[in-house]
C-alpha cells in the first residue's frame, strides 16, 4: 500500500521554497502519495514552476511561528500549516506527518492531538547517526530534559522496535549513556534504569560512553532529553567543525598537498555525506499515535526529502503498531 504523507510546507526556515522542492523530490522518487499542508497561493506557483501540479495541496494559510510558545501553539493550531499537518495523521488521511517547523510545537501538538501509545508516559526524539558498523539510534535528544528511570527504559523499547522496523536491525543492542562501563558507575537515575533494563523485553549490554557512540557499541543508545540534546547538538558541531578545518588546511597547503586533497576529494565527500543531517532528513518522535519525523529547521531540500524517506519507512514498517507490541511485553 502507498504510503500518504503530510508535509508541513511552511515549517523551517526555508518555507515553503525548500520544503516544497524537497517534497517534489520525494515524489518523484515515488516514495509516496504526499500531500502539502499550508498557504495555497504559496504552494501553488512552486508546484507549477516544477511542473509537479499533481501534488495535492491541502489549504492552511496560518502558520506556527519558530520561537512559539509550545502551549500557545496548541492553543492556536487550528488552521496551521502544522497543526492541520498533524489532524490528516490523526484523520486517518495521512499515514505519517513531516516538518522542519518549531520542534517544541510539533511534540505538543502531536502530544494532544496524537496522544501517546498506552504504556508509554513521555514521547521521545530519536536522532539518527551514524555509527561504523551502521547506524545509531540515540533517545531521547530533546523532548524531555527530566527523565525517570522508568521512562528511559521505555525510550529503549521504542528505540529497539524503531531499530528493528525502520532499520532492519535484526537484533537491537541497546546501552544507557554513563560516565563508565561499570555498572556501578553513573548517577542514581542511570543506575536504576539500567537495573530496570535488565529486566525489560531487549537486547541490553549495559553502560556506553560518549566515546561509544560511533564505535558500533550498540545499535540503541538511551538517556534523558538533556545529556541526548547536548550530545546531538556536539556530534553537529563537531562535524561542521572538522569539515571546516580540513577546507582552511587545503587553502593554505602547499601545492602538492591541493594536489593530494583533490584526489582525496570523493572520500572527503562521502565522509561529508555520512555526517551531514541531510542524509538522514529527520528524527522520527516516537511513543505517539502516528508517524512523526521532526526535520531540521535549516533543512534543504534533500534532507526533506531524506525526512520523507523515513516517514515513508515508519509507515511501511507500521512501527506504531509494533511499539504497541513491544509495550505489552513488559513485564509489571
């Protein structure tokens, strides 16, 4: 069955220009049916321009600002590009949601409109990164800065089941982020979760450290909202960072340096790839209801296109359903 996915056109900080292209991407990729969710006399001219007027457009002229207050967002989605883009999720019309726009929204939106898949007490980001035996998935990177012990061992079931479902991983590994390997080592939320881990239905090989994280340790990496947000937004910079070094140290090599680096060129670029947040386009919001990828709010038009990707795969994989599943294996 084809997926149908909704987009939110005006969320990011290149709407709808960007997501408009991203989405004509996708949908010549056939990834899906898409339908595009805000100011038509925006959409529209786009559409026509990319000679892809065959896209549908479901007309939402308001818009959710970036800097909104999540609760006043709620309050005010109602004619959203956003929050119409997230009732065609909960209507049935969609089966999954994807948008670059206010991050804090999008969950509190989703949150209310969504509700969450019974078992589970908080919804979680889950970033995507890439490791050297494959990728990493790392919960929560955002949504809930204060976690219990309880929560985070929710946050791995639902990363293992994402894992398995999205990412063909047969057998997820998943750790918990501590300052050692030892099971002793870590605070008293990290210690209580990784007991509480022990005994929950995955595949757990206790303690990872920051160090771990692209080593192929584990394929689910858990912690609270907090230390996963800095820890995602340190991987960004450190990527942009190294590229940034390597371009200074080419200019002002001697030339038999430039020389090498050209031949160096495409192993650079597909090291390049593999860092860049475009690839992977979004991070799916797991633990409600529906499909949801939150995409980067400077994202381009391939990460849109990557973002639509993965929505495309959650709906394929029906991971809703097999989180729900996964839930009720624990034991009370």
């Amino acid at each position: 069955m084809t997926p149908v996915i909704a987009v939110d056109a005006m969320g990011g900080d290149a709407a709808p220009e960007e997501i408009v292209a991203g989405t004509v991407l996708a949908h010549r990729d056939r990834l899906g049916r898409m339908i595009l969710v805000g100011d038509r006399a925006r959409i529209a001219p786009l559409l026509h321009a990319a000679h892809c007027e065959e896209i549908e457009i479901v007309h939402a002229p308001g818009e959710v600002a970036m800097d909104a207050h999540a609760a006043h967002a709620v309050r005010n989605s109602s004619g959203t590009s956003l929050g119409e883009a997230v009732e065609l999720v909960r209507t049935g019309v969609a089966g999954a949601v994807v948008s670059a726009g206010n991050s804090g929204a999008f969950l509190a939106i989703a949150l209310i409109r969504l509700r969450t898949i019974p078992g589970i007490a908080r919804p979680a980001i889950a970033a995507v990164l890439p490791g050297r035996r494959g990728p990493v998935v790392l919960l929560d990177a955002g949504a809930n800065v204060d976690c219990r012990p309880e929560w985070l061992v929710q946050f791995g079931i639902m990363g293992s089941a994402y894992a398995r479902a999205a990412l063909n991983v047969a057998e997820p590994r998943v750790g918990i982020v501590s300052v050692g390997e030892e099971r002793t080592k870590g605070n008293a939320q990290s210690i209580e979760a990784a007991r509480l881990l022990d005994r929950a239905p995955l595949h757990f090989i206790g303690n990872v450290e920051g160090k771990d994280l692209f080593d192929g340790v584990a394929d689910v990496v858990v912690t609270d909202g907090f230390v996963g947000n800095v820890m995602l937004k340190l991987v960004e910079g450190a990527g942009g960072y190294f590229r940034l070094t390597l371009r200074d140290a080419v200019t002002h090599a001697s030339p038999l340096a430039k020389v090498g680096a050209l031949l160096l060129r495409p192993a650079f670029d597909a090291m390049q790839k593999k860092l860049s947040y475009d690839t992977y386009g979004g991070a799916p919001l797991l633990g409600v209801r529906g499909n949801c990828i939150v995409a980067h709010g400077r994202s381009n038009r391939n990460a849109i296109r990557n973002a639509i990707r993965a929505a495309a795969a959650e709906a394929d994989a029906n991971l809703v359903s097999a989180i729900a599943a996964a839930v009720e294996r624990v034991p009370a």
